[in-house]
C-alpha cells in the first residue's frame, strides 16, 4: 500500500516540469514528487503547521543543496492562488475539495494557473465509504475542518470537464483504509477526547496493522488492495488533461 494517494506516474513529470501541490498538508504529495523526479514542486496549504512539518520531513532525506531550493512549501488559499496564470505544468489537489464549501471557485483557480495541455490530478472520498463514515458518526463530519460533504463523483467529473478539461483516466485507492476509518466512527463517542494510545483496542490493532503494512510493504496486502480498490477504495482518483 503506498502512502499517496495521486500515482506519479500517471502525471507525465519531465524535467524542469513545475508542479502545484494544492492544500499539501504535510508533504505527502510534494515530498513523493520531489524525490521521484527533476522537477520543482511548489506545496501551498492554509496551515502553518502543517507546512513546518512538511519542511522539517523534506530535510530528512539527503538531498544536495543545489537542488533543495526547488521544492518550496508556501502559505496560501485555493481561492487566490499567488502565481500567475499558466504557471505549472502539474496540479495536485488529494483529499482537499471535500473541506471546502466552495470548492468550485478553487477549481476556477487551478485551471488558470495551469498551462495548456497540462494535467490535473484530483483526489476526494468515494461515496459508499464516505457515507458509512457520516452515518456512524456526527462528530466525524461535524468537527472543525470537517468534511462538508460527499461527492457524486459524477458531478466533480462533469464540473471539471466544464472547464475546458477532459479525463483522461480514474481509479481508487486505499481499501485497507476503509475498515479503519468505519471503525474509528464507530467507537468515536468514546474516543474522540482520548489520546489516540487509549482509542478502542480494534482502532489500536487496526492502525497498527496499516503503519505495519506500510512500513513492510508485503506483496500479499498490496494484491489484496489492488483486488479490493474498486469496490471499496476510500478515495477516487481522476486525472484530467488542461486544454
């Protein structure tokens, strides 16, 4: 199972590309980019926290000091994005458009600071998770920075296609996840102001499972979630070409 959720692959990095991690939390996105290929990366997020994080994870790794400089973390917001049009070459945005009320007005951002012919990788939760999610628990969707709502993906499809961009293939990610985050809705009342150590003991084996899985990478679980992926991905992933 691997800890992103966009393929890199199917984003087309050449050299010298640039690329916009949208709402980069931690690094996830910009760090795997960054270190895959020679390119520069720019991760904006809202969040000074978790930019600092993502900055301190970027100088874990050992990466010459000539090319350091070309994966830079900004603050910023989706709505006015701080770059001018036709900027980047890539535009990543994981996990994000589910925070956000209006999230059209940032989709109207990322198509004008993406070039022509660029790709733009879009990631959200998927429905039938999503929902269970909502329906074990208030308190998952009600919290503050929440998710405020579950998409049809249907219509962020058609929504994107009406900007003057066409999909160019999708697919979903993270099965293994999905029984963890029903099982933390589950238990939430009961945990939700514990220390994530005194959580019910089947989030606690859970989680334990997932950074195991993670961190050993066993062919076995990443068949499995291959098999699994289509019918119970958490997320759904889109890739769309900018014409």
């Amino acid at each position: 199972m691997s800890l992103e959720t966009i393929n890199m692959d199917r984003l087309g990095l050449r050299p010298s590309d640039k690329l916009l991690d949208l709402g980069c939390g931690e690094g996830r996105h910009s760090i795997s980019a960054f270190l895959q290929s020679d390119i520069q990366v720019v991760g904006l997020d809202l969040s000074a926290k978790d930019l600092a994080t993502a900055k301190g994870r970027l100088t874990d790794f050992n990466i010459h000091a000539d090319k350091i400089d070309r994966c830079s973390f900004v603050q910023g917001s989706g709505f006015t994005l701080p770059f001018t049009d036709h900027t980047f070459d890539q535009v990543i945005c994981s996990e994000v458009l589910e925070h956000i009320v209006e999230y059209e007005k940032v989709l109207s951002e990322i198509k004008r600071v993406l070039k022509p012919g660029g790709v733009f990788a879009v990631s959200v939760p998927r429905y039938f998770p999503e929902w269970v999610c909502w329906k074990l628990s208030d308190a998952y969707h009600e919290v503050e920075g929440g998710h405020v709502r579950i998409f049809n993906i249907n219509t962020l499809k058609n929504q994107i296609a009406a900007k003057n961009m066409h999909l160019l293939e999708r697919h979903w990610a993270h099965s293994l996840h999905v029984p963890y985050w029903w099982l933390r809705c589950l238990f939430w009342s009961r945990d939700e102001n514990k220390p994530a150590e005194d959580a019910h003991w089947l989030v606690r084996q859970y989680h334990r499972f997932l950074v195991w899985d993670l961190m050993q990478r066993p062919k076995l679980t990443q068949i499995l979630d291959k098999l699994l992926n289509p019918l119970l991905g958490k997320s759904v992933v889109m890739y769309f070409r900018n014409n």
